[in-house]
C-alpha cells in the first residue's frame, strides 16, 4: 500500500467534436490496493473516463495522474505501469492462448522464461490452462475474457482497468468470472478500476462507487455509506394522478422526507428506521389512490434513481 494514489483525476473533461460533452469535469481519487467502481448506464461518460486514464483517449481539460505520472504529459510511463481490458476483444482469434500471451509479454519487453513462468501461473489462476494451446476462435466468450485479463496480467500493472469485463456473458459465465476478478487484487497486489452498469458486481467487488451520469458524478462513497443514506429500508408505491402533487403532500404532512422521491407514477419514501407498518398507514390515511404498496430493502439502483431520476438498469 502507498500513500500516494492510485489514480488521480482532477476536474477530467472531453468534449467530442461537434461539441459533445461526454465528460464533464469530474474528480476522484483511487488509493493503492482498492477496487474503485464507476457506475453508470450505457453513454454515462465510464468508457470516455477510462481511456483518458489509459492515454488511448485525450482529455480536453483537466488532469489525471497513475501512480504520480500524468497521463498528457509522461504517457508512456502512466501506461509502463497500468493495464486495460477493454469492451471489445483484442486477442489474435487466429493464434492460440499462449500465443497471445506471448506475444503480448515480448512487446512489454519481459524476459522468455520470466513472461513463460508468469503466462503458466496466470493461466491457472484464470482457469484457461487447458485451452491455452487452442487457437481463440475456439473459445467460448467467458475462456476469452479469462484469456483477455491473462493477457492484460503479463506485464504485472500496478493499476488495472477492467471496462464492462463481464458484459455479454451468460448468468452462470458472469458469476465465474466475478470470482476470479474478486481473487486478483489480494493475489496481484494491484489497483483494480472497473466500469460496469450491474448493480450487483459494483455491490460485490468494489470498495467505493462512483456513480456517473451524463458525464458528471452524482455520488461517490462506499456502497454500505449510499444505501445507509437511504436508510436501508424503503417503502415504495403507485399513485393514479400527478404523483409530483402526492410527494409534495407528503412532504408537506411528515410522511416523506426531503430525499423521497418520485419517478413516473411510482414514489419511493426511504424510512430511515421508521417502523414500517407506521408509514404505510400514514400512507393509507392520506386521500390518494394509492396501488402496490410495499416495503423493501434499497438497492443501488434506488441510490441511482433519487440522484438522476432515471432507472440505471433500463438506461443501460
């Protein structure tokens, strides 16, 4: 661990030409040795944010830093010590496993039998030791997302980004591949940032979340510290006419507080330790025609609602 971070972005912009923002000056910091999640639907600004901090896009303003280099200024040593695994596949579908591995280890420069001890050790920790003499067009989709985080592991990067590493697997694929993620940072003693829009993996593996939208940060903190703000517990309904109308009577009566909040027909009233059989009777008690009631625990996507006002998984 060092007290130096990770990453450091300080008010990080890119406007695509024609004047699209896709990133609006943003910050944050990562420290060595965490697991840092941006989160956020398809177009949020993750995969922008991503490759200004991999030098393969240029930031408009700003600044951002790997380990102390600045990615404008000293890229081929911000890139020296950090690795990316991007959306879309890289390897070589035509050589093998450990072809691409190889040739990847020889253009970072690693010694024959020091990237051919490495290349076995990483193939048996990602579980692709027996595929690893096939030619990739063999591989199913889960071996060769397993095969492209070997391949981003053979120079030993002390930052890795993982963009969306899981997207297009099936359930059981997805599952598999989260496990080895979850084993690589204490296994690798490295600085994992990853981009995803599943709720579930950024509540798994990341020890803070960014959440990103439309290329600014709404929230930042640790997923226990965003779901306590919302109190752990929320109650959640559907009101016929002008729910806007209905959560501003609410508010007005002590029913809802200041970070309730409505989204279509549908209100959301974080209880905050309340009991729940009391809100749901001061609910009732109020003149609403009020359907599909019920209490549930909050989940990110609720964080994502209040701060946006809109559904994180169907943005996505």
């Amino acid at each position: 661990m060092s007290d130096q971070p990770a990453v450091e972005v300080i008010a990080l912009e890119k406007t695509y030409p024609g004047g699209v923002p896709a990133v609006r000056g943003i910050d944050f910091e990562v420290a060595s040795g965490e697991v840092f999640g941006l989160l956020g639907p398809n177009g949020a600004g993750k995969s922008t944010t991503v490759g200004m901090l991999t030098t393969t896009v240029v930031p408009t303003g700003g600044t951002a830093r790997l380990s102390g280099y600045d990615v404008i200024e000293q890229p081929l040593l911000a890139r020296g010590i950090s690795s990316v695994v991007f959306q879309e596949p890289v390897v070589d579908r035509s050589l093998s496993g450990r072809e691409n591995l190889d040739l990847h280890g020889r253009l970072w420069g690693s010694a024959p039998a020091l990237a051919g001890h490495r290349i076995a050790e990483l193939a048996e920790v990602l579980g692709i030791s027996e595929q690893l003499d096939r030619p990739v067009g063999s591989y199913s989709g889960g071996e060769r997302r397993r095969l492209e985080i070997a391949r981003a592991l053979v120079s030993g990067p002390k930052v890795l980004f993982l963009d969306e590493p899981t997207v297009g697997l099936d359930p059981r694929i997805r599952q598999e591949l989260l496990d080895v993620i979850g084993g690589l940072r204490a296994r690798e003693e490295m600085t994992i940032v990853m981009t995803t829009h599943y709720l579930d993996e950024a509540e798994r593996l990341c020890d803070r979340v960014a959440i990103i939208h439309a290329g600014t940060i709404v929230a930042l903190d640790t997923p226990h510290a965003l779901l306590d703000a919302l109190g752990g517990e929320i109650l959640e309904f559907r009101v016929e006419d002008e729910p806007e109308h209905a959560l501003a009577r609410l508010r007005e009566r002590g029913v809802a507080g200041a970070d309730a909040f409505a989204i279509g027909a549908r209100i959301t009233v974080p209880l905050h330790g309340r009991p729940a059989s009391t809100a749901l009777a001061e609910v009732e008690a109020e003149p609403l025609m009020v359907d599909e009631i019920a209490t549930r625990v909050a989940t990110l996507d609720d964080v994502y609602l209040q701060r946006t006002g809109a559904d994180l998984q169907q943005a996505a």
